[in-house]
C-alpha cells in the first residue's frame, strides 16, 4: 500500500515537472510569436544613418551623455506623443529621424522625431525599463521577464532575428566593434555576437546587473548589487581587476580620459582608474545615486536623491557648483555648451547655466519623470510618468 502511494505521488511529481517545462517553453515561445509576428517592426521609411544618431543610452559606449547642440531660451513645445504606459530609467534613442523608447507595459515605439507621429510598435510581455540599443541593421531591447529577455530585431523585414534568456534585463545593453554587451539579473555580464546572438562569453559576478556598462578602448566595465566594479578584456573576457564600493551599483558608468566614474549607493562617487583598477578620488554627495554620472571638459556632474545635481573637477573633486530639486532626481544630467538639462521629480525639467548651475529656462510637466532627457540636433526629448514624450526645441 505504501509503495504504491509512493509511485502513484512520483507519478504525478513526474508528470507534473513535464508539464511545468512544457508551459515555460510554450510561453517563451508565445512571446517570441507575438513580437515577431504579432507587431511587426517593418518601419514605413529606411533608417538613414547620421553623424547625429544617438544609438545607445549615452550616445557612445563612453556613455559621457554630452551633445553638441546649442539651445537659445525659453524652448517651445514642437509636439507630444501619447504613449499607452509610463516609461522606465532608459532614455530613448535615434536612428536616422526614428527615435525608439519602450514602455513599462512591454511596448516599443518607433516615433518620427521631428513630427511626433507613430511610425510602429511592438508588444512584449514584460516592461521595458532599459535603453535600446542599434547596430547595423538590428535593434535590440532587454525586458525584465523570466523568458527571452534580450531581443534582436531586423529592422530590415521586421523579424525577430535571435532572443536570449539572462535572467531579466534591468540594464542599457552598449554595442561596440567587439559585441554585444548586457548584464542579467542572473548576475552574468554577457557578450554576444551581436548578428547571431551566440555567447562569445560570460561571466558570473554573482549578484543581479542592474548598473548600465561602459566601454573605452579594448575593455568593457560593469557593476552588480554587491557594489562590486568590474574590467573585463572586450575580446576574451578575461578579468582585468575589479574594485569594491561600499553598496549596491545601480548607476550606470560612465568613462572619459581614462577614469571611470562610478556612482554607489553609499551616497559616493568614486573617480577609478580605467587601466589599474586603483582609486583615484571618493567624493561625498550626500545621498544615493541612482543614475550615470555625465562627464565633459573635465567637470564630472552627478545627481543624487536629495535632489541635488552637482559638479566637480576630476582633477581634484572640488565642488563647482551645486543645484537643488524639490524632489528626487535619479536621471543623469545631460550636458550641452549652453545648458545642462536636469529630470526630476517634483515634475520639472530645468535647464541650468553650465557655468553656475542657475535656472536658465524651467519647464512644469505635470508629471514625474525618471528617465533620462535625450538632446538631437536641438531637439529636447523628455518622457514622463503620464505616458507623455514632449518634443521641445
């Protein structure tokens, strides 16, 4: 009687596992389904290729988030563009006069950028609450689902290309020459040959990847939520050195000059050196940084919690100028020769004098915002919670 019980519950433990594995593979394969067929990215016009594309959080792989446009105050609206859902930390990027951003309901938006009018959009399961990311002819997007949450794009026929599961993508991908470059929530920092989607390689740094990577010359830079830094070789992967803060990375790196900018959760910034992993300088901020650092012309500007964004000297770390928020700002000042454009949530956008920090030119959005602004030819891009992409130049 006994032994029967126990066959008759490993039947049914057994049958139970096959069906489980089952329902994982058809719904991975469901999502794939109805990306690739469902919502088609076919765009109506070619991606015509320009010096001024942004195609990647950051524009570069430097992630330096400075633009060369100049803007005359105060900015009118050109047009705004109705999302179905708010929008995550990544900023959007631009192809051409194609600009996409993905939503935190799953969707990814291709816009005319100098028109606001929908081109196309693709439905997946999970939000997509990272930067795309563009080359060649491929886009690719992470989603924070459990199934094929790295997604390649042929934007060429619209076509799913490859798909891949590292555990959750709550981080911007960068591409450069040598790959493909992402982080998991598996706690693996992946490169992959960016056409095919086959693992070049791997390596565990044993804990969720929730900072954005960088990359200069032959190595690539990442950071998980042990507050661990990490160099790797962009070619073999082999580990460079590594560098510990005193909490949890979420910020994106930035890197410019040879100096790799880091900030922590432990309310710090610290300056490393790119090459041997060695400190250079830890500058308080006063509280928690959340988003990628910008660095330009020497001056390394930084946005914390308490809603303060301030600037430093890399040279030494003296303070320059310091800027208060009524609210949290946790998106990354961008940089441009007549302003630094500042995100925050007391639902304003600011543009500030890059020599003292004063208030050139405000903007009311009725609405939080978290993500980064994106600056094109003149062109400033905000999202908001509201589900709003404002154009205004």
């Amino acid at each position: 009687m006994q032994q029967a019980q126990q066959f008759q519950f490993r039947q049914s433990l057994k049958v139970h596992r096959t069906v489980s594995a089952f329902l994982k593979g058809f719904t991975g394969f469901l999502s794939i389904l109805i990306i690739g067929c469902g919502s088609s990215l076919k765009l109506q016009t070619e991606l015509d290729h320009s010096p001024y594309d942004v195609p990647m959080a950051g524009k570069t792989p430097a992630r330096q988030y400075s633009d060369s446009s100049i803007f005359a105050f105060p900015l009118q609206t050109a047009w705004e563009y109705e999302a179905s859902a708010g929008f995550g930390n990544g900023s959007p990027i631009v192809i051409g006069d194609v600009l996409f951003m993905g939503t935190l309901q799953g969707e990814l938006h291709a816009v005319d950028i100098k028109s606001g009018k929908r081109i196309k959009y693709i439905k997946s399961f999970s939000p997509i609450s990272s930067s795309p990311v563009f080359f060649e002819r491929f886009l690719y997007f992470g989603t924070e689902s459990t199934d094929e949450n790295l997604t390649a794009i042929n934007t060429d026929n619209g076509e799913v290309q490859w798909s891949a599961d590292i555990g959750g993508v709550a981080s911007s991908p960068l591409v450069t020459d040598n790959g493909l470059f992402a982080g998991g929530l598996d706690g693996k920092f992946y490169c992959f040959q960016p056409a095919l989607g086959t693992v070049r390689w791997s390596v565990d740094t044993r804990s969720p990847i929730r900072s954005s990577p960088c990359a200069e010359d032959n190595a690539v830079y990442c950071a998980n939520s042990d507050g661990i830094v990490f160099a790797f070789d962009q070619y073999t992967g082999t580990e460079l050195w590594k560098f510990s803060t005193g909490n949890a990375v979420f910020a994106g790196l930035t890197i410019s000059d040879g100096k790799l900018f880091v900030g922590s959760r432990d309310s710090n910034l610290y300056i490393i050196d790119a090459a041997t992993g060695s400190l250079y300088l830890k500058i308080p901020v006063g509280d928690k940084i959340m988003s990628t650092p910008s660095v330009n012309n020497g001056i390394v500007y930084v946005s914390s919690l308490d809603g303060t964004v301030s600037t430093y000297k890399v040279s030494d770390g003296t303070l320059q100028w310091k800027f208060q928020a009524k609210s949290a700002v946790n998106t990354t000042p961008v940089i441009t020769p007549t302003a630094i454009f500042v995100a925050a949530l007391d639902e304003y956008i600011y543009a500030l004098s890059p020599t003292d920090g004063s208030v050139l030119w405000k903007q009311h959005m009725d609405s939080r915002m978290k993500t980064t602004p994106l600056v094109w030819r003149n062109f400033l891009i905000i999202a908001a919670e509201n589900k709003t992409i404002t154009c205004f130049r």
